[in-house]
C-alpha cells in the first residue's frame, strides 16, 4: 500500500466571539485488496487463499493475478466554520463544505471476458471485437458540495434555543471501464477515471461500460432544539429535526441495461430527548431517547427487481447510564435499547457490487461499560466492555421460502466485544499495548454458521520531536504493529448468507468473509506548521 495525505489547518480568532476555521484535506492511496472466503475455504486453507500470486493465463490471456485486484482511491475534503458573534446572547455558525471523492476496486477472482457478442442490452457495436480479457474496476467519482448553518439563542442563563439547517447535493457517477491488461498480469492502468484515454470504445467511439450510473441526491434537514437547565443540577434538551431526501437516478445504458431514469424520496419528522442530572460533583445521571432514519442507499434505483420499493430504515434509540468522575479516573455504565424498523444490512452480490436487504423489525439490547484514568509515573489505562443482544423478530421469506430467523441474533454483530490499554505518555515519549476481544458472530440469518471470537493485540508508540515554535509549531514520529502476534482470523462478513444448511426446502447458500489483517507494522512522521 502507498499513501500520501496532506493536511491544512488554519484558526483566526478576533477575540470577540468571532472565528474563521479552514481545513483542507487531500489524500491518495493505491493498495490491493484482500480476498474474501468462506469458513470451509478458512478452515482448510487459512488467509494463504488469496489472489493467485503467479500470473495465469487461459486461452492466451491473463486469467487470473494479484496484481489486479486494486483499490486505488483519492480524496479531497474541504470546509470552512464561520462564526459570528451577533450580540452576547446571539450568534451564528455558518458552515460550508465540499468533498470531492474518485476510486473503484477490481475484486473479482477471474479477469473480465469481453466478446463481439457481450452487448446484451444492445447500447454498444462490439462487431470485429476478438474475445479477451479485461481489467474492469467498480469506478464511483463524488461530489458533495454542502452548508450547515445554525443560530444559537441564549434566552436567559437557564434557557437557550437553536435553530439549525443543513442542505447538501450530492452527485455520484458510478461506472465500470474495461481496461487492457499487460503481459505480466498488471493492468495497463490502476486508474479507472471517466473516459479514459486507455480504456476501451466500441465502433462508435463510445466507451464501453459495465454500469454506466448517475445520481443526483439533494438532501435537507432542518431543526429546531430547545435546553433547559431546569435547575442547577438537572439539564433538559428537547429538539425536533424534519429531514427530506431525493435520489434521482439516471442509468445510461450499459452492456447490460437499457438507459432509464428512476427516483425516490425519503422524509420523516425525528423528534429527541435528552435529560442529565448532576447528583454530586462526581456523579452523573443520563437518559436519551432519538429517532433515526437511514436512507436506502443509492444503487436501489438500479438494482435489479423491486429494490426501488426498499423503505428506509428507522429506529428508536434509547439510552440509560451513569458517569462518575474524579481528578485521575472515570466510569460510565450504559443500558441501551433500540427498535429498528425495516433494518438494512449490506452485504455483496457475486460481483463483488453492494447490495441492500431488508430483515425486517429488530430489537437491540445491551451494556456499555467504560473505565479510563491516570496511573503513577505516567502511566494510564482504559477498559470497556459492551453486551450486545441484537435479536430478529421476523421470519424472512427468501425464494418463496418461509425462514425461521425470528429470535435470532442478526448477522455480523457478537454478543460480547472488550477492549483494555495500557499506555504511557510524559508529554515527549508516548506509547500503549491494546489487547480487542470480539466475540463470535453469525455469517447467516438463521444463525447456522457461527464464527469464531478472536483476541488481537495492537502495539504504538512514538515521540514528540523538539522543534522552534516559529516555523514548525509540533513535530511527531509514530510507530504501529497491527495484531502483533499475527493472529489468523475472520473479521467481518462480506457476503451475507439467508441460510447456510437447507432449510424447508431451501438449498443453502454460501457466507463470504473478510480476513484479518495479517501482523502490519507502520511508521509516519507528522508536522504541524
């Protein structure tokens, strides 16, 4: 993997409540992807299973390499926060932004195959094109231009009253290149950019596409939230929030699809509370209650059946907990309940392109313990540990067939995750040993398919560099190891399976995974001007 990312970061204050903020990042990356597999694959072969590292041909073409299952990406994040200090119980927070966003993966086992006859949907001449393959990344280019803009109102020294509104107009192009892949496996271009010189036309000069997509997403959320201190000890936030989005979907036409043009629109009013009692100085009581919604994400509108019909998910969160602090420690013991309706989850298709399914109602019940402080001699420590019952209440219906999932734990979510650190820090040498526990977790709905907990250490530290204050302001060597011991494991799942044995009648289906990263060991230097 290589990586460049540069930072900008500049703070003008005038000393009467008025400040400019500006922040400019860009970075770019190019590394390789990993394979993704299944328990069995994992079992026998472990994370050796990967892309083939020999290039191999079939038919006098590359068929199968490392070297193209790439990811290149590349980013640039702008944003300025204005503030203004209107009277002394008034001010405005005004808050533009853009981010610019360009990259695409290959992840498939096999190269492409192109032929004269691979236009099925006709939007192509591929007449005299002799049978070959292709590198063919899953390219996305993104626009996000977008304001946040918010009045505060203090009314008295008890009450205050914002109001806050938040526009964005997101455009995402997605498409899939077919590029020329060189003798030793490497393709002629890890860059899939729009139109590229490289890449290949059909007869009529039209660059050819494998999806050829355009969104257009403005999104609005305007709210209103109003903080009591009712007393001295007890602190009361109520806020309203209505938001409002659109995706507008225009599918050019690809080797697949016929061009046409979708849209759908999302809207709900979420309400939220919030109350915090002060019991001593050290002691702590909360309660919170939000209402969410997370819109279906863009490529329902072109995948294929009745995904434009997905709803949006939306949830009730509720949480209860306590926090007590002192001068050199601090604890926190949370209850959490959440009601989902209409639960997402995001899993893959053969390939490798992202899909949305709908399981339905879900309940989530759990624990979230904290406890971090200081320790003699520069030491300090943190600890957490969360509990997590993420429970099904409906049985899904795949194939026609009825699944019995109800009362099951959803996909990819363990019951139980522990964190503990052990760090040192005297302002010029730093550094910590982090040992994560993640509990097993299911690669089916029906709960079929169980994976295994894992234990992972990760190691840093680092030292601030002396430097003059005028020119360089901060200086900062780091070190990392990732999973020290290198332990082989599954992380996550890639590829969501409804039933992983024959159920009623239904034949199973195959769970893909992501590996874990193997023992990775990083080294950066960081300056602040």
């Amino acid at each position: 993997m290589r990586a460049d990312k540069i930072e900008w970061n500049t703070l003008f204050e005038d000393g009467n409540g008025n400040s400019t903020n500006a922040i400019v990042k860009y970075n770019q990356q190019e590394n390789y992807n990993y394979n993704s597999v299944s328990k069995s694959q994992f079992q026998t072969q472990g994370r050796r299973l990967d892309y083939s590292e020999n290039t191999v041909f079939k038919n006098g073409s590359v068929s199968q390499s490392y070297k193209l299952n790439r990811n290149p990406f590349e980013s640039v994040t702008a944003s300025v926060t204005q503030r203004f200090q209107l009277r002394d119980d008034l001010s405005l927070t005004f808050n533009p932004y853009y981010v610019w966003s360009n990259g695409g993966s290959f992840s498939g086992q096999t190269a492409t195959t192109l032929s004269s006859t691979s236009s099925r949907a006709g939007n192509y001449d591929l007449s005299g094109l002799p049978s070959g393959t292709y590198y063919r990344p899953s390219w996305t280019e993104t626009w996000r231009p977008g304001m946040t803009t918010k009045l505060k109102w203090d009314l008295n020294e008890e009450h205050s009253l914002d109001v806050g509104y938040w526009y964005e107009r997101a455009r995402q192009r997605q498409t899939q290149p077919f590029i020329g892949i060189k003798g030793n496996g490497a393709p002629e271009n890890v860059w899939g950019d729009y139109n590229g010189s490289d890449q290949l036309v059909d007869r009529n000069g039209a660059t050819v596409q494998g999806r050829h997509q355009y969104t257009v997403t403005p999104a609005q959320k305007l709210w209103v939230q109003d903080t009591w201190q009712a007393t001295p000890d007890l602190t009361l936030t109520g806020a309203l929030a209505y938001q409002y989005v659109e995706r507008d979907g225009n599918n050019l036409g690809s080797l697949t699809d016929k061009p046409e043009k979708r849209d759908a629109k999302y809207h709900e009013f979420l309400p939220s509370f919030n109350a915090k009692y002060q019991v001593d100085p050290n002691n702590q009581a909360f309660y919170n209650v939000t209402r969410n919604m997370r819109t279906p994400p863009n490529y329902v509108l072109y995948n294929k059946g009745d995904s434009i019909s997905l709803k949006p998910e939306l949830s009730w969160n509720q949480e209860l907990g306590w926090r007590y602090s002192e001068e050199n420690m601090a604890l926190s013991a949370t209850l959490f309940y959440i009601t989902f309706k209409d639960r997402q989850i995001s899993t893959t298709d053969l390939n490798g392109d992202y899909v949305v399914a709908n399981v339905g109602e879900v309940k989530n019940r759990g624990l979230e313990l904290e406890w971090s402080g200081r320790l003699p001699h520069n030491f300090n420590y943190y600890a957490s540990y969360t509990y997590t019952k993420s429970e099904q209440m409906d049985d899904l219906t795949n194939k026609n067939v009825l699944l019995p999932t109800s009362g099951k734990q959803l996909t990819n979510v363990p019951e139980n995750m522990f964190n503990l650190s052990l760090g040192y820090d005297d302002s010029l040498y730093y550094g910590n040993v982090v040992g994560k526990y993640v509990g097993a977790f299911y690669g089916d709905l029906t709960n079929d398919e169980k994976i295994s907990g894992r234990t992972v250490f990760d190691l840093n530290a680092g030292i601030h560099l002396p430097v003059d204050k005028k020119v360089l302001k901060s200086a900062t060597l780091r070190f990392s190891m990732l999973n020290v011991f290198d332990k082989e494991y599954l992380a996550s799942v890639r590829t969501v399976s409804f039933n992983s044995v024959r159920t009623n009648g239904l034949a199973p289906s195959t769970a893909y995974y992501n590996v874990g990263e193997e023992r990775t060991a990083m080294v950066s230097l960081e300056a602040a001007f």
